[in-house]
C-alpha cells in the first residue's frame, strides 16, 4: 500500500516451486475425488491381496501366501497409479484441450510433468500405507533393506510414468483408455504379481523378466520375502525401462 492509500498492482507469476507445489495438489485431489481411479489404484490392489491370501486358489509355493503375495501387489500399486491412472487422465486431459491450456501458462511443460510426479508419488504413499497394514494384518512379515525397497519402487515409479506418459501423448484418448487396462489386465496375470512365473515354460519366463512390472515384483519379492541385499539385475531392468520410457515420452509426447 503507497503513501497516497491505494494499492499498487504487481503483476507477475507466482514462484516457480509455488506453481509446482499448488498444481501437485490439485492433480492429487482430483486423482483421489475420481471413483474409477481409486477403483483401480486403492480397491483393485486391496481386493487382491485379501482375496488371494484369503482363499487358496494360486498355489504361492512354500511359506504363507500375504509373503509371496504381498511384494506383488505392491508393484500393482506402482504400475496401476503411474501407468495405468496417469496414462488414462492425462490421454482425456490432452483429448479436451486441458494440457494445451496449462500449456500455454506460467508453469512450463517440464514443471507440469513435474506436478503430476509428484501427485503419483503422493498416491503410491497412501497406497503403500494402506496395502503394508492390510498385509500386516493378514500377518506379513516383511524382511530386507528398506533402501532397497524405496530404489526399487522409485525406479518402478519413473519407467511406469515414462510408458504411461508416452502412451497418453501418442494415441487418441478412446485408445489409450482402452490399452492401459488391456496392459494391466495382462501384467496382473503374465507378471509375477499373483501367479509365480515358474508356472510358465521355460522361454515364457526369458520374455516375461524382462518386463518392468515383472523386475519390479521379482525385485520386492526378493528383498520382503527372501531377505536379500540389492536386487542389481531388477534394478537395472527397471533402470533401463525409465530411461527409455521417459526419453520417448519426451520426444513424441503431443500436447495438441
């Protein structure tokens, strides 16, 4: 306020972290308000691991079925929020003229990006607090490096977001709709995350390990269950996967 007793305008955009932060919130909140969404990153994941530790339909091999199960269904969590979600909202987002519109505001491209990272992330620790008591419950006793969970899940996270990203900013919003729940429908099954691989021969199991979804489980799978140290050869998977994800969906990601 001047001394003459009106008030000076300055216009000007918000800081740059504040823009981040305010749409990371927003892409948070209407994740969380969109029913088919938590259906298929909060419910779909919870049913799973209570059904198939529940009743004995998979043989899960030795030892209690939440222990083999469990690792699994967190790498669910993972590909259903930073694949599946994203790639879906993003490809209607990008279909109604919604991402040409933030687009062209203050907060630049790479900052939008960085939003709706951070809005996965924020929704893989809700999922991963909810699917570890539910575990716990049904009496999980998780075992290895926390470290080595956390890089797991993080690279998980980044080659996740990268195909999803890459899927939204490539096909028409109807086909990615369509093709993200064909994906998962077919990782749940093909992926180590319910049905141990040694049930498929021998060349199937080549193909299948060297999915991200498959490194991801296995990787988990190793440390909470078996106790062992850093899972380098899923790591690197995983590792690879991101690194390509997010470069394509760099280079061919149309906003229009």
């Amino acid at each position: 306020m001047t001394a003459t007793g009106t008030y000076t305008p300055k216009p000007g955009a918000a800081p740059l972290g504040r823009m981040i932060a305010t749409q990371a919130v927003l892409e948070t909140k209407m994740l969380l308000r969109n029913g088919e969404q938590l259906l298929l990153t909060v419910v779909i994941p919870a049913l799973v691991l209570v059904l198939f530790s529940s009743v004995d339909i998979i043989d899960t091999g030795e030892g209690k079925a939440v222990d083999f199960l469990t690792p699994g269904v967190l790498a669910l969590a993972v590909m259903s929020t930073a694949f599946t979600g994203q790639a879906i909202a993003t490809g209607f987002e990008r279909r109604y003229g919604v991402l040409k519109r933030l687009a062209s505001s203050p907060l630049p491209r790479w900052g939008l990006m960085t939003a709706k990272t951070a809005s996965v992330l924020v929704t893989e620790i809700l999922q991963v607090i909810l699917l570890t008591v539910i575990a716990l419950t049904l009496g999980w006793s998780p075992e290895g490096n926390p470290f080595a969970v956390l890089l797991l899940m993080v690279l998980g996270t980044a080659a996740f977001s990268g195909l999803g990203l890459l899927m939204a900013g490539t096909l028409k919003a109807e086909a990615t709709l369509a093709a993200a729940n064909l994906v998962f429908l077919l990782l749940l099954v093909g992926g180590g995350v319910i049905v141990p691989l040694d049930r498929f021969s021998p060349s199937t199991q080549d193909v299948l390990g060297l999915l991200p979804i498959t490194a991801l489980s296995d990787g988990l799978r190793d440390v909470l269950q078996h106790g062992a140290g850093m899972p380098w050869g899923d790591l690197g998977i995983l590792a690879v996967w991101a690194v390509v994800g997010l470069a394509a969906a760099g280079r061919f990601f149309r906003w229009e």
